[in-house]
C-alpha cells in the first residue's frame, strides 16, 4: 500500500507547472482578439436560477475570414468580429487596411 502512494506523489512531483493549475486564464492565453475593433473575451457571471453566481468568460465572435486587396494583388487573412466585418462592407478594405498598417499591425 505504501508502495502505491510513493508513485503517485512521485507522479504528481514530476508534472509540468502548467498542468497543475487552480484557474484556466493563469496558465493558456488564447489570441482571441479581434485585429480591427480589439475586441477580448470578458468575465462574467453565469447566474443559476438558485441566485449561485460562477465566473464564466463572453467570447467575441470572431471569424478567420480571407479578403482579396486589388491594390497589392493578394490574399489577406484576417481575424475578426462580425461587427468588424461589417464595417469592412462598408467603409472598404483599402481604408481599413491603411488604418491598421498606421497603427503598426503587420498585414
């Protein structure tokens, strides 16, 4: 019996830091971020019908969406929220892509 526990705090001694861990956002950071509007994921509470209050995170909606810019003659792909495309429709790739590149994001 003793044995057997031996190997299990040996075991749980030689795990990476990042595999122990108390609260996912310490450890994983996901680039979810919108590369136009900057938009992040927010914290929140999921509220149950009992009144419990648990942290829970709001997502943005972001899609990985492909624009062909005529005036280099290519392909750009692109992070971004639903509203940011939206706003890609309407003022045009040209003037939101020299927005970005003035900004100092590599496109």
């Amino acid at each position: 019996m003793k044995k057997n526990i031996k190997k299990k705090l040996q075991f749980n001694l030689q795990l990476p830091t990042f595999a122990v861990r108390k609260n996912r956002s310490k450890y994983f950071f996901m680039a979810r971020v919108c590369q136009l509007t900057g938009k992040k994921p927010i914290v929140g509470n999921s509220v149950s019908h009992s009144n419990i209050k648990t942290k829970r995170r709001f997502l943005p909606n972001l899609q990985t969406k492909r624009f062909f810019y005529a005036e280099e003659d290519r392909w750009i792909t692109l992070k971004l929220s639903a509203e940011a495309i939206r706003t890609i429709n309407k003022n045009g790739l040209a003037s939101v892509v020299k927005d970005l590149r003035t900004a100092g994001s590599k496109i």
